[in-house]
C-alpha cells in the first residue's frame, strides 16, 4: 500500500469505491439482512459454521452472498451447488468476492498492474452480483463477515446506496494486522462508519476498544453450538477400527492445521504423555500446510504409530469423532504473525458431546471454555504444560466426567436460536427503515 495523492492510504480493497459506477434501487426491508462472506459452507471452518447458523436460525430473514470458488487457490468449492438446493433458506452466489491468495507483487507498478488487469475485474464483477440481487433480498442492513478483504463494498454500499453496515469480527483480523500502520489507518476509519460491530468474544470486544472503537457499538455474541447434534452418545465402533484406536484412550484435535491450534505442541507432549498413559492415542482431524510439517514432527519423536491424521472429514459425521474420544485438546496460541483464535468453536461442540477439554489461555477461547469447570486452559506454548494438563484429565475419570457434564451444560445455554436473534435484534436496532 502506497499514499494516494490526496494524502490518504490507497489499496485496492478500498479503491474500489472510487471506480465501480451504477447504484441502484430497491425497498429495504427492516426484518431482512444480507450477510456477505467469502467463507461459507461448504467450506469447513469456525466462521463458516457461524455464517451458515445465523442463517439457518433465522427462517430466511438473514440470506447469503458467498462465493463459488475458494479465494485460497481459485478453484471451484466441492459440492458448493449441492449444499444450495439442499439450504433452507436462499444462498446467492458469484465465482469470487475477493481476489485469489497470491504472494505480494514488489513495487508500487507491479501493484497497480496486478490491480487493473485482475483484482479491479474481481471486485467489479463482485459488486455487479451484490446490485443485482439488492432487489430480490431487499435488506435493512448489510453484514460483513469479512473486515480487511470486505470492507470496499462496506464503504460503497454506505456511502452509495445509504446501507447501514453490520460488522462481524472474531479476533485474529485484529491481532494480525496490528504491525501494519495503514491497515490499522484504514480499518479505524472503515469502522466508525459503521453502525453496529458484533464481536465474537470478550477478547475482540476489548481489541477494538483499544483501538479506539466507540463501546457502544460493539455487540458482544458469543459463537453457539448445536447441542441437539453435538451430544454425548455410543462410541462408533467402526469408526474405531478404520483408524485402528480400539482400545486406546483417544485424545482428539479437530481444526484447521495451522501454527495457532497448536497441533506440533500436542504431539511434542505425546512423549509424556504416554509414558503416564501407555496405549493414549492422539487423533487429528482438519487439513492444512501445516499437516507434512506435523506428520514429520511424528516421526522424529517416534509417535507416528500413536498419531492418527484422520484429514478432513465430511461435517454430518463430526459428532461421531467427538464421541469416540476421551478427551479433546487444542493448546491455541498466537502464531508468529498474530494470529489466534477469535473464540474456539470446537471447544463448545466437544462439551456438547460431552468431553472434557484443555486448550490454551490465548485469544478469546477463554470465552469459550471455562477454566477448571469445563476443561483446563494452559500455556499453549509450553509442551510440559499440555502434558499435564491432558494426563490429569485423563488420570481422574471423576474429574474428567464433571467436566464434560459441565461442558454439556454450557453448550446446552449457548443455543444458535438464542444467538441468531440477537445477531437479528442488533441488524434490526440500526436497519434502513421500510421505504427510506
């Protein structure tokens, strides 16, 4: 990014607003909201499922924009047309919302080529799709699921078209771009012309605070879960024999595998943890770059035959692998870059179903579990740590199962219907009035 000429930092998110022409008009409706994110399902993924309940919940009041292609390689999302047929409620789609993941192009001409051959195509062809189906959702507001990569249309869609903008923000947008000045220029001044900011933990609601975003328009809803589906229920045996665990004490991780879950320190704690759990067996189930890293850190510790790497597995069995655990371990922290975790979704799937957890004190998973009543959090850094946190849990079959009915409770009081009208009441309180 680069000074504009007026003095401002232009980027190509932002640019945007000054060349996609062409407004158009509709009758809002207050009731309605249209949620905008790269990130929906079928793609798997904590703020996809998030996304994905919000709209579930709300009876076709909160419909969706998303994309057809991953922004990640470009290619086209398995099963994306029929997971649409099958949605209760509408799924509008275009091929890209934001422009593939490719490394940075040196220099201010390489960065403005880049934009007008590809990127400015993208956004234009993004904005096209969100005016045309302006008049069949006929929404109140406008909610964001994305801060950096969405904020253009945030900004055009308020200044042109007198949208209200709803904000969804999980954490790690914050942390990661806090070493950039002109991000965090530019995403102070994104926020406050937006009219409502949902947070997603206590953790984000205090960031933006710090950074200088008005309280008042911070609303903290906190992610739910499914405790209906995500419930305590009989061990699938045969899901223990395909991946040869029957009879061992299973510790499960489920995530995307990447530096901030912490996988490497789980499986850099098996060591000693088998030496106190002789036959523990430690199950990994998400993909990601960071798996030939992990699968090689199995094997110079010598645990590969005690680490199973299930790979990504289809969301209508999730539960099935939760409930063949003992207990579920994800010792987050922050990655290098700043990322970390905004909330820590799985933590309240598994207390649905009933497991008692350990994960790291970082982020806003201290939202999500409740240390020494649901599970154990510790530093997700320290390997000694995270083994004694996992064998006390698994030493103490008394203590283990107050803490996974603890966590059943908590799951039981974080219902996705209570959290989706919220997200309705906060969209609601700053929509466009019928006819304005």
């Amino acid at each position: 990014m680069s000074p504009a000429p007026d003095g401002r930092i232009w980027d190509s998110e932002c640019a945007i607003v000054s060349i996609v022409g062409g407004g158009t008009s509709f009758h809002p409706d207050p009731a309605k909201v249209l949620l905008v994110a790269s990130t929906f399902p079928p793609v798997i993924g904590g703020s996809a499922t998030v996304y994905e309940r919000l709209c579930h919940e709300s009876a076709g009041a909160v419909q969706v924009l998303t994309a057809s292609h991953s922004y990640r390689d470009g290619q086209e999302i398995p099963g994306w047309a029929e997971f649409d047929r099958r949605a209760t409620y509408p799924v509008h789609r275009t091929r890209l919302l934001r422009p593939v993941l490719s490394d940075a192009p040196q220099g201010l001409i390489s960065k403005v080529q880049r934009y007008l051959v590809g990127d400015r195509r993208i956004y234009a062809q993004a904005f096209s799709a969100f005016q045309r189906i302006l008049p069949v959702v006929r929404p109140g507001c406008l909610c964001l699921g994305e801060l950096y990569s969405l904020r253009w249309l945030g900004r055009q869609a308020s200044r042109g078209l007198g949208l209200p903008i709803v904000q969804y923000v999980h954490g790690e947008e914050i942390t990661m771009g806090g070493g950039s000045r002109h991000y965090m220029w530019g995403l102070n001044s994104y926020l406050s012309e937006c009219a409502a900011v949902v947070c997603v933990s206590s953790f984000t609601r205090s960031l933006l605070i710090e950074r200088g975003v008005d309280p008042q328009r911070l609303h903290l809803i906190p992610n739910g879960v499914d405790a209906g589906r995500f419930c305590p229920g009989p061990r699938d045996e045969r899901l223990l024999a395909k991946h040869r665990l029957q009879g061992r004490r299973v510790l499960l991780t489920v995530g995307r595998l990447e530096p901030k879950k912490g996988q490497d320190t789980l499986i850099q704690a098996l060591p000693g943890i088998l030496a106190r759990c002789p036959g523990a067996a430690l199950l990994v189930v998400g993909d990601g770059s960071y798996g030939d890293s992990l699968r090689r850190l199995a094997a110079d510790l010598r645990v590969e035959d005690s680490v199973v790497f299930a790979g990504k597995v289809d969301d209508g069995v999730l539960p099935d692998y939760y409930r063949i655990a003992d207990l579920f371990a994800m010792p987050n922290r922050v990655a290098e870059n700043g990322d970390t975790e905004g909330f820590g979704l799985v933590f309240l799937e598994a207390g649905g179903c009933g497991l008692p957890v350990v994960g790291g004190h970082a982020g806003g998973v201290v939202d999500a579990v409740e240390n020494g009543v649901t599970g154990l959090l510790v530093d997700g850094k320290s390997v000694s740590a995270v083994a004694e946190a996992c064998c006390r849990i698994l030493d103490n079959p008394d203590l283990a199962s107050r803490m996974g009915a603890a966590g059943r409770q908590l799951a039981l009081g974080s219902s996705w219907s209570e959290r989706a009208s919220r997200f309705r009441s906060v969209c609601q309180g700053v929509a466009r009035p019928a006819g304005a």
